[in-house]
C-alpha cells in the first residue's frame, strides 16, 4: 500500500494550487471510504494543515487505488512561515488499523 502527495499551481487560479493523493495496492479495502490528512512536517509536532475527502464520498476503486484532490490557498500550504515548507499526507482507509504515510513534498509556498 502506497500514497503518493502531488502539489502543483491550480491552472487559473493565482494564488491556489492543486492537492493531489494517489494511492495503490489497497486490493483488500476495495469500497471502503478513504481521506487523507495533509500535515506539515516539523522537528517537534506535526501542522494539521487540512483534510481531503472527509465525509465518505470517496472509495477505493475496484483496482484498489484512489485519488483524492483538492484546490487549497497557498496560505494553507504555509506551514513555515520562516522558511521552506514540508508537507505530507496521512491516508485513512476505512478498516485499515494504520494510516500510510505519503512522500513528503519540500518547497516555499
């Protein structure tokens, strides 16, 4: 199981930018309701940022993948106002006992 986090500038949208996790390999929990929690990664606690796909509107495919997104304000990438930011993403699956951790994402928003 995998969750891969991709951000880039929302087409249009100055200012804004597009969050994107994909995940694959969750063939047992095919159906089950998934979110993802978007962190920012720091040396004592961890920025609750924000959160894609609460509600249960979202599925693990058939094939066991998932994509989840979303068009936040650059303010919400924001977590270092000091310097460069680190953001990943926690991905919950219903039934799932862990959440999977996605790649971490290092730049200025």
């Amino acid at each position: 199981m995998t969750a891969k986090l991709f951000i880039s500038p929302a087409e249009g949208q100055p200012g804004r930018y597009l969050v994107v996790v994909n995940g694959e390999g969750f063939n047992n929990s095919v159906g089950k309701s998934v979110a993802a929690r978007i962190r920012g990664d720091d040396p004592f606690f961890d920025d609750r940022l924000f959160s894609i796909g609460v509600g249960g509107f979202h599925h693990v495919a058939f094939d066991g993948t998932f994509t989840l997104s979303q068009v936040v304000n650059r303010s919400q990438l924001n977590e270092d106002p000091e310097g460069r930011d680190e953001v990943y993403a926690l991905v919950d699956v219903e039934g799932l006992n862990q959440s999977v951790r996605s790649n971490t994402i290092k730049r200025s928003f």
